[in-house]
C-alpha cells in the first residue's frame, strides 16, 4: 500500500496536468489546428539562439569528465559567481557565490527552502488564488499551508492587514509570487512595502523569524514597462527562488537557483542545510550542463514583445465577447471571471468549443479560470470565433 499522504496527493492529482493530456488526446481526435489548448505554461517561443549554440560549444570544447561528473551540491562555484555579479549588477544586491544554490528549476528550490525552514506543524502562508503545487511542496516537509485571500475588489492586491491576521507565532514563511501566476497581476513597490512592514512588526511582536520566499520564475515577463521590486531590497528575511524555465523557455531542463543574503537571520545556517536538503532530497545538484549554459547566457532575453502581442489579443478579443477578465502586467497568464460564477461549468462549456483553459478551483479560487497565452499567436486569432460562440452560449454580447 503507498502511503496515506501519497493517497491524498494522488487523489488531488494536477487539473493542469490533467488537462494537458486531454488537450493532447482532443488534438488527435479533432485535428491540432482545431483545438485551443491553454492550460499549461509550456511557453511556446523558443529558447534564444545562443542558448542552442552554447548547448552545443559547451558539450563540444569541455572536457566531458569536468562537464558529467558530480561537483559541489550547492552548483558549479564559477556559475554561482556568476549568478551572483549578474544580480549585483541588476539589482544592487551584494551577494557572492556564497550566496547562490544552484537548483532543480522552482519546484526543486522550493522543496529545498521549505525543507531547510519546515519543523511539522509550521506555517506557510500564501496569497491566493496561487500556483497549487505550493499545497503538495509544503505538504511534503508536514507544514501547513494557509491561504491568505487576494481580492477581487482589490484587483488581486495582496493586503496587509489581512497578512497582519493571518500571522501566528508558528508562520515560518510567506510565499510571495510576483510577477503572479494565475492572475498576472505585479505586487508594486508600495505594496511590497506595506508587507513588509507588517512582517517586521509582527517579528518584533512574537520574537520570531518569518521569510519571504519570493518564488519569481516569471520575473522577466513584465509588460509596459512595469517594475517588478526585488524583495531583498526591501526586507531582510528574504530568500529568492529562481528558475529559467519560462525567462529562457527551459522548462524541461530544470535549472534555477536560490539565493540566501547574509542579511537573512540565521543565514549561514540556511546557506548550510539548503545545501544538504539539495543533496538529500535527491537532486545531488542542478544539471551540470545547464549551470553551465545558464552561467553563459544571464544577458539573454526571451522575446516578451512576442507575449505582448498575445496579451493584448487575448484580452481584447475576449473583452469584446463580453468576458471580464484582468488586464495582466506580468507572465503569461489571463484571469478570466466565470460568467455565472462557476468555473468548472465555464471549463465544460469550453471544452465542447474545443477550448482548454484550468479552472479556478486549481488555483484556491473557484469563480475565475486561467487561460495561459505562451501559444501562437495564430492560435488565438483561430479561437476567437470559438470564444464568441461560447460567450453567446452565456447570453453575452447579444
Ligand atoms: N512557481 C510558479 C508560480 C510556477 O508557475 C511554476 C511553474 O509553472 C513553478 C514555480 C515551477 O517552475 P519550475 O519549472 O522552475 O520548477
């Protein structure tokens, strides 16, 4: 028998996950030109040429020994010096290799924080509606998850006063995901300011450490030119996660980092046993030859105007259907209102139209769907007729 956590977290599964096959399956049946698959933030434009060709420089002119074999658990020492100076340079920070553990994309540095951090028991706040898997990541080291709303009426600002509330002597940790994936939404510079004064106040109240986790995959997908803060910046108790996987189109890969500035209480420590929870969680290290190619390409960029486009198409096209949907300033995702305020009807209406999207239910926030827009471009003008003929099935745009 597997275990009683395992049947809990299978029986959960990942609606995303699981709609990504179907959406496989419907191509199959229907033809791939006739579905419109956005339910998983695969992105759709390729990694940046320099990336294919330094794959290949790197696998052709390092000695394949250095290149395989194991190293230290933290990552290549070189490529987390690397890392570091970029950041140093990008955002005044002061970190050192010393700083940086190199890691498996997100999800492995988050298991690895939340390892490092987690006593059973403790807390882990969130705003929501988030990225589910936070749940399954937290669950993993016997902490618990709380959901702290991000409203509508707020425009999914996340708000201190309802933080303030939420904090106990047990919260050990704040999830912060800016730019956010499902709502797309920027947390601004005020905003971030107002959280952190609200976690200052309360260490000084219960005599206890509480981080941010600031999980920032999609930190480079910011449009209009809108600022996404760095954390560290504004509150000691920061520790980054970072990852390639949608900022180099890299996903497969899994490559990311965490960095842990000395200003963090308890920092060496952490530095520590992030290293060892890498290690025994099973990852060993990141890939090899990924810290490598990430090390030579920190300055490369993925085309966001490409994303833009998207952006706009989308939300534009499903306005005028009469849709509401939240005008996103980061990633690549479009929070879109169940017309009747249930999102799980709004996903089967949609799947007649040969239309995949992921309800809110997946994200801690039924009523809403997300639709991600890192597809072609062509998808979305090909789906606007199956957008309309869903929005007339809602009454809407008469
Ligand atoms: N965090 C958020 C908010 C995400 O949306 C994702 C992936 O979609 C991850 C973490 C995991 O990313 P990675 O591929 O780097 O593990």
């Amino acid at each position: 028998m597997i275990s009683r956590k395992m049947i809990g977290m299978t029986k959960n599964g990942s609606a995303i996950r699981a709609m990504f096959e179907e959406g496989k399956k419907m191509a199959e049946k229907f033809g791939a030109e006739n579905v419109y698959d956005f339910s998983l933030g695969n992105p759709n434009i390729p990694a940046p040429e320099k990336v294919r060709q330094e794959i290949i420089d790197i696998a052709r002119e390092t000695d394949p020994m250095e290149l395989h074999g194991y190293m230290s658990n933290a990552g290549y020492p070189q490529v987390r010096k690397a890392v570091a100076q970029s950041l140093n340079r990008r955002f005044g920070t002061s970190f050192s290799e010393n700083n940086i553990i190199m890691t498996v994309g997100a999800a492995g540095g988050l298991n690895v924080i939340l390892k490092t951090l987690l006593d059973p028991g403790d807390e882990v706040l969130v705003f929501s509606p988030y990225f589910l898997e936070y749940g399954n990541y937290v669950a993993n080291f016997d902490g618990i998850l709380k959901a702290v709303p991000a409203l509508p009426e707020d425009g999914f600002q996340p708000s201190g006063k309802a933080l303030s509330e939420a904090i106990t002597p047990k919260t050990k940790a704040l999830i912060l995901n800016n730019p956010n994936n499902p709502t797309g939404v920027i947390y601004p510079e005020d905003k971030i300011r107002e959280l952190a004064d609200v976690l200052e106040e309360k260490q000084r109240e219960l005599g206890t450490s509480i981080y941010i986790i600031s999980d920032e995959p999609y930190r480079e997908l910011a449009y209009d030119g809108a600022q996404v803060p760095y954390i560290t910046k504004y509150y000691r108790n920061t520790i980054v996660g970072y990852s390639w996987s949608k900022s180099l189109s890299l996903p497969g890969e899994r490559i990311g980092y965490l960095a842990i500035p000395d200003e963090a209480d308890d920092s060496q420590l952490i530095i520590d046993a992030a290293v060892i929870a890498n290690r025994i969680l099973g990852f060993v290290n990141a890939p090899s030859l990924q810290q490598r190619l990430v090390a030579e390409c920190l300055e490369e960029k993925t085309d966001v105007d490409a994303y833009d486009r998207n952006r706009k198409a989308l939300y534009n096209g499903l306005t005028d259907c009469g849709f509401e949907c939240v005008y996103p300033s980061g990633a690549f995702y479009l929070w879109v209102k169940a017309p009747d305020g249930d999102d799980g009807k709004f996903v089967t209406k949609a799947k007649e139209h040969n239309i995949l999207f992921v309800g809110g239910a997946s994200f801690a926030c039924p009523g809403y769907v997300r639709i991600a827009y890192c597809v072609s471009n062509d998808m979305i003008n090909r789906s606007m007729p199956a957008f309309k003929a869903l929005a007339v099935e809602y009454g809407l745009n008469k």
